[in-house]
C-alpha cells in the first residue's frame, strides 16, 4: 500500500511539473506573439519608405498596375515583387501597408519553415531554437519591411527541408523558385547537393565511382538549377539583373568582407554559443598542431586581404548601423585590431560548432564563397548561412539558450521599431 501510495505521488508531481512547464511555454509564446504583433502594428502605422523600400515598393507598384519594365536600380530578378504584386492584385489592395502585411506573411511562413526543417533533423527543442530564428536580431526587422530577404530565407530552407526528406527534384524546384528572388542563391545548390550525396558517399567509402547512377539521379536536380543560372548569366550579361548595378556589384569578384563581417556578427550576437566552440578548439590544440594553423589563417587574411573599398559602405555611418562599424574598423586602428580580434575568436569557436548531422559542416565552404562573391559588405548577405547554422546547429544548455533567446528578443524588437521609426537602418 505504501508503495501504491508512493508511486501515485510521484505521478502527481509529474504531471504538476508538466502542467507547470506548459504554463510557462504558453506564457513565452503569448510574450513572443505579443512582441511580433507591436512590431507589426508599427510598421503598417508607418507612411514612409524605409531603406530599399523605395526600389522594392515602386516596382510592385509598376507591376500591379500593368507596368512590366524594370527599374533600373533593381538588382535581383523580379520574382519578389511579382508574386507580390500579384497577391495584391487578388487582394484589391495597393499601398505601402499591404505590401508589408504580404511580407509578414512571408515571415510566418519562414519561420513556419524553419521550424518543419529542425523538428525534421532534431526534435528536441525545436520550439526553441524556432523562437531563437523568429528572434534573431539581424533577421527579424525584415519581416516587416517590403524586402526581399526574408522570402529568400524562407525558400532556401524549404529547399533544405525537401533534400532532407529524399524529395530532390522538390528541392531543385523550390531553389529554382529562389533564383527568381535572389540569384546569388544558386551557390546553394551546391551546398544541398553535397548535403543530399554525403550518406551516399559514405556508403561507397568515399568512392563516387562506385555509386555511379545513383549520384546522378540525387544530384540532377541540383545541377539543373545550375545550369539555368547560367544560361541567365549569358542571356542577361552580368549575374546582377539590371545592368548599370553592375558597377556595385560586379561578378566573379572575390572580396573577405562579407566572410569576416558574419564572424564579426556571430561573435558579437552569439558568444555563450561560442563557449563551447572554444572549448573544442583548446582541447583540440592541446593534442595537435593543425588547429593552431586556423587563427594564423584568419589573421592573415584579415591583414591582407580585409578592404572597405565600396563607395557605399561609407555612405551615412550615422544611419547604416553596418557602416557606422565599418567606417569605425577603416579609420580607427582600435576598431581595426578589435573587429579582427574577434572575428579570430569567432572562427575558432565556429569551427567546434556542434551539428546534429555529420554532413552539416560543408555549410561553412559555401557560406565562405556565397559572402565573398559580395563586393558590398551588408548584414543582409549573412542571413542564409546563419539561418542554416542556426537549423543545423545543436543546442547547447537550457541557461545559455534561454539568455540568448531573451537577449534577442529585447535587442530584435529595439531594431524592428528603431527602423520602423527611421531612426537608424541595419
């Protein structure tokens, strides 16, 4: 009897934590909706053009209204503002606002997304590191801006989910779909690609040859995209879509300052996550030499090779958070020898990064050459490798996730009401 007794206690006070646990849960997402509602409300209360909001607007608003020429400063491939422009259409709606309630829709779908590719790779705490996503400062005030970006996020992580899940002529289709927003996202067919045919190769003992047929029917897709990039790189000239933004953008030109400003970023936004990446990385260094080659590297590079060369980096530092640094690391040796410092210490720690797949390292030789195709310098070009780190990544203890996730919940709703208000752009 008295063990009867005992286990029913037991069973009570589990289902008491449990219930208290779902309050708490329940409690945090009301928090977190309520955030991304003001945030919302802000941004459709705003009548101004914020940012790139004065190409993006005009060229839906050309679009809805039967006018198919291009503008000149448009830079991507207008499939953004087609699709947009066409939700308008059925909607019956033509002002800066519903543009922007289209591109909060796109937001939930990319976090919708995200969440579907990481209960898909690792179930626990995927509500979490969703929440981390929807929250990460450098993406969550484009969810309420008529920007590109997030779209492009959202697309790509749909292409990732269906290569995890076998669908691979899905994924090319859904990547495709994410040329037509962005064309630099064709970096990313190699990524998934390599991601797709790693178990395989593993399988063959790192013998392709053996796998023959079977690499063709899983990379295919992939190369396809490839190859109507491509074909749209001839027919158009250049990779940019409009050719006087050639100039800003030139193609097949290799620059370190994207590279260096993601490890500049992930040092500043996350460095509890870093902590274990450091660890690894001085355990690693004890037991052999070669980890001591990856800072000498790194540094190297960034004594050689980092630049702000581009006219537009230097262009109002007093509203362009991004320039405000950049300009600060180009004139002041203190910010020099400090941004280098902690990008160092970045890629240190990133390099320990934890995965829940094994394949998931090739992200960093890609997201290496997706930046430094980028001769501008802009947080923007950061979000998808981040957004895939993010996915990929494993989750370190409950302390160091919930502070970071708190943190970023303060500073992203800073940001988004910050450039709501035009007080400052990222």
């Amino acid at each position: 009897m008295g063990k009867r007794w005992s286990d029913t206690g037991a069973t009570s006070n589990r289902i008491a934590d449990v219930v208290s646990r779902r309050r708490w849960q329940l409690l945090a997402i009301a928090v977190l909706a309520l955030a991304w509602a003001l945030a919302a409300l802000r941004a459709i209360r705003e009548p101004m053009l914020i940012g790139d909001e004065l190409v993006h607007a005009a060229q839906i608003h050309d679009f809805l209204h039967g006018h198919f020429r291009v503008l000149p400063t448009l830079t991507n491939i207008p499939g953004y503002h087609l699709l947009v422009a066409g939700l308008l259409a059925l909607a019956g709606h033509d002002t800066l606002a519903a543009m922007r309630v289209v591109n909060m829709g796109f937001d939930l779908a990319c976090i919708g997304m995200f969440y579907l590719l990481r209960r898909g790779v690792d179930r626990r705490h995927a509500a979490r590191a969703t929440a981390q996503f929807a929250f990460f400062p450098l993406l969550y005030p484009y969810g309420f801006l008529v920007y590109t970006d997030i779209l492009s996020v959202a697309l790509v992580l749909a292409a990732l989910w269906a290569t995890r899940g076998g669908r691979h002529v899905l994924s090319g289709g859904i990547l495709l779909l994410a040329l037509l927003v962005r064309q630099n996202d064709v970096v990313w067919a190699g990524f998934l690609a390599s991601f797709a045919l790693w178990p395989l190769l593993q399988e063959t003992d790192w013998r392709p040859w053996r796998a023959g047929y079977r690499m063709l029917a899983i990379a295919w897709p992939y190369l396809a995209v490839v190859v109507l990039f491509v074909v749209y790189w001839a027919w158009n000239g250049t990779i940019v879509f409009s050719k006087p933004e050639a100039l800003i953008h030139p193609d097949m030109s290799f620059h370190w300052g994207n590279p260096f400003f993601l490890l500049f970023v992930a040092g500043v936004l996350m460095p509890l996550q870093l902590i274990g990446g450091l660890r690894w990385f001085g355990r690693e260094a004890c037991r052999r030499y070669w980890p001591w080659l990856l800072p000498v590297i790194v540094l190297l590079a960034y004594v050689t090779g980092f630049k702000v060369d581009n006219f537009f980096n230097h262009v109002s530092p007093d509203y362009f958070i991004h320039n405000a640094v950049l300009v600060a690391v180009d004139g002041q040796r203190w910010a020099w020898l400090g941004f280098g410092l902690v990008a160092t210490v970045a890629a240190c720690a990133l390099a320990g990064t934890r995965f829940v797949l094994p394949q998931a390292w090739v992200l960093f030789p890609f997201a290496a050459f997706y930046l430094s195709a980028s001769w501008l310098i802009d947080g923007r070009y950061t979000l998808i490798p981040l957004a895939l780190w993010l996915a990929l990544r494993r989750q370190d203890g409950n302390v160091v996730e919930r502070t970071t996730l708190a943190g970023w919940v303060v500073l992203a709703q800073y940001l988004a009401l910050g450039m709501s208000a035009r007080h400052f752009m990222l």
